[in-house]
C-alpha cells in the first residue's frame, strides 16, 4: 500500500529544468535568480519590497532583529504554532509570551489580545514590542483588529505567513502587509510552494527592507551610498560590515525551483479548496468538527485540520488507525508553552485552555495538491471504519 502523507511538494518537468539550468549557468549562488524570486514574491503579494533567505526561521530572526528586539523587550505569539514563531524572539534574547487562541480559526484571538494588553497595561506587566500573527493552516489572523490595538499600544507586527502564501485577506494576498510591518514565508517541502528549504520577507517599508537584505550577508554593504565611513572607500573592491549579520542567503537553484513553483501558485491553492470541499462533503455526516472560513479570508489551505470531539484518547486513537493504514496524519501544534524549554521559563500547562483544548482534538489529514481521488476516498475509508468500530 503507498503511503499518503499529510503534505508534500508538486515538482514538475519545468522545475527541473529551472534548477538545472541553473546548475549549467555561471552562477549557482548570489547570480540573478534570487532577484527574480523576489521580484515575483513582491508582485504576486503587491508588496514593495521583497528578501529570500535559507529559512522562514532566519526570516523570523532577521525580522525580529530589524524590528530591534533584544534584550529586555517581550514578543507576544499564539501558543499554537511551530516553534521557530516563539524562538525567533529568545536568539535576539527577548522575552516570549502567549495570546491564546479563537477556538474557531484557531489563530490568535484579537479580543483575547485587546483584554490581555489592557492587563499589562493597567498592571504594569510588561508589553509587546512586537507581535508575531501566526496564519494558522494557511488563513489569516484578523489583522485589522491587530493593527487597531498595534497603533493604540504601539507595538510592531510580523506576519508568520508560512502557511499562507497564495492566501487573501479583506481581497488582500498575504504579504501585502497593509497591516503589519513585514511578512514571512517558508518554502519548505509540505507548505504550499517550495525551494526545498528556504523562506522570504515582504515588507512595504525601504528602511526595513535594506536592514534585512544587509543582515542575510552578514551585515555588509557593497553600496557606497550606505558607506557610514565614506573615506574609507579604498576602491572598488570596498565593503563595509555594519552590523552583526549572518549567511541566511538562498541558493540560485533554490530561487529557481521558486520561481518556476510561483507560476502554479494559484493552481495550487485551487486544488487545495477544491481537495477541502471533497472533504467536507465525505465527512459531513461524522462528529469530526470541520474548519471554518468566513467571508473575508480566502485560506491557503496549508493543512486541512479536523477535530476530534471526543478528545485526546479518541484523537490517539484515530490517529494510530490512520497511520497503520499508511495515512500520514499528523497534528498541528503543541501548544509551544507544552515544550520542555518553554516550561524552563515557566509556562505552565492551563496557561492558554483554548489552545489546550484545541490541541487535544486536532488532526491533520493530508492535504496537497497531487493528491488523487482515490487518495482521498482511502483516508475517509479508514475514518469512517474507525468510527464505525467506534460505535460499536
Ligand atoms: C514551517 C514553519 C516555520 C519555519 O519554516 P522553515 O522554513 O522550516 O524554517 C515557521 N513558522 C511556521 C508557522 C511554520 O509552519
């Protein structure tokens, strides 16, 4: 029996042949074919300015350290998210807190947020300096309501947009950031395009923009109008290291399997929706709890997840009966405060009860947009027996 997993990535004939092209061409790192990813990332989300890097981690840690958390300031994200959405804060030394989550999106809750700020606030406990929005499953938080309490209590915004490149917001494609001063993609393997491993940062902001792209490379800066020492211009050859930056650069052959995976990014989120009203459809008459979409958001559809509504042992078990049937499922997330190096910092479970009790009954079913039919039909086959014995 071939195994179905919970995602995968879509490379045809016309990637290939973008990655060796590369490979036969002059460049394989630092040539044109990482501008032309940017360039397509910042027209297809209408953003203005757009930088690739190796990861969506290096991306969260640059777009912190551009925001300037450090030491001493406090990043506020959702407990239900990968963990590279809270650590990105801890490398810039920075404290991390939690806003529990809308058990209906399953994204940070803005009323939750707006209560939790006038807490600290009236308290004096300590407030964000920038809030990382998580798009859970590929659908955005409510970024307008973000962005009202932004402006009131004048933190900053990341958008963690791993999930949601090809996603909309009010009629807006994520990454726009109409509401938030950078967005961040991933373009590993399961999300919706990729470049084996690597990620990107939008922004509409050309201050922000040249910080993240000289921090990618180290914090130099080949530009002689960017010079801080002009003098120093010995020649040509000159650059200058400005600040502490990194090696977060992408390869060429990773920008052009992106590249060439842009051209099929709508058609990819179109499989995707249409893979998800099949699975509503064949999963309408069991207890499972379905995800919700308003008006307003059309989701990237990253993951399909389900609820489970008779709880984490029930969970367990489903999950086990899918994967002995060679179904990967899987689920999306640990609460982050649940893992060991956060409960060091003194997290405690109960914390964030709407995340906790999501996580309970989550389960994410596969979802990408090679899938067949036929797949489909074999994961709802091996449900619908398990709730059949279920019964019984
Ligand atoms: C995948 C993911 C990341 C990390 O992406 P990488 O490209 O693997 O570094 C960060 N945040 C979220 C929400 C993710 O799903």
């Amino acid at each position: 029996m071939t195994f179905i997993p919970y995602g995968r990535q879509d490379i045809n004939q016309t990637d290939i042949d973008a990655v060796v092209d590369v490979l036969k061409s002059d460049f394989i790192t630092q040539g044109p074919a990482v501008p032309a990813f940017e360039q397509a990332i910042a027209d297809y989300t209408r953003s203005q300015f757009c930088i690739a890097v190796n990861s969506a981690t290096s991306a969260l840690h640059l777009a912190c350290m551009a925001l300037g958390v450090a030491s001493g300031d406090t990043v506020w994200t959702s407990p239900i998210t990968f963990v590279a959405s809270a650590n990105c804060a801890r490398y810039c030394g920075a404290d991390v807190d939690f806003v529990d989550i809308d058990p209906d999106t399953f994204n940070l809750c803005p009323v939750k947020l707006r209560d939790k700020l006038k807490k600290h606030a009236a308290e004096d406990l300590p407030l964000p300096k920038v809030l990382i929005a998580v798009h859970m499953a590929g659908q955005s938080c409510a970024m307008k309501q973000i962005h009202a309490l932004s402006l009131e209590y004048g933190f900053r915004i990341i958008e963690d947009a791993s999930h949601a490149i090809g996603g909309r917001y009010l009629n807006e494609p994520i990454g726009q950031c109409t509401y938030s001063d950078i967005c961040v993609f991933s373009f590993h393997p399961v999300k919706i395009v990729t470049t084996a491993e690597g990620g990107a940062l939008t922004t509409n902001n050309a201050e922000l923009a040249k910080v993240l792209s000289q921090l990618r490379s180290h914090g130099i800066t080949r530009d002689q109008d960017d010079m801080l020492v002009k003098q120093s211009l010995d020649g040509d050859w000159f650059y200058e290291q400005q600040a502490l930056g990194f090696n977060y650069r992408m390869t060429e052959m990773q920008a052009a399997l992106g590249l060439s995976q842009m051209q099929r990014l709508d058609e990819f989120v179109e499989r995707r929706h249409s893979l998800v009203k099949d699975y509503r459809e064949l999963l309408g008459n069991l207890s499972l709890l379905l995800p919700d979409c308003a008006d307003d958001y059309y989701s990237a559809f990253h993951l399909f997840i389900v609820r489970v509504p008779q709880g984490s042992e029930v969970r367990k078990r489903l999950f086990e009966k899918l994967r002995n049937n060679n179904i990967g499922v899987n689920v999306h997330y640990i609460p982050v405060h649940f893992q060991p190096y956060y409960q060091k910092l003194g997290f405690r479970k109960g914390q964030f009860p709407a995340a906790e009790s999501y996580y309970d009954g989550a389960l994410s079913l596969p979802l990408y947009p090679s899938m067949t039919r036929d797949d489909q039909q074999a994961v709802v086959d091996v449900i619908y027996q398990f709730f059949d014995e279920l019964r019984r």
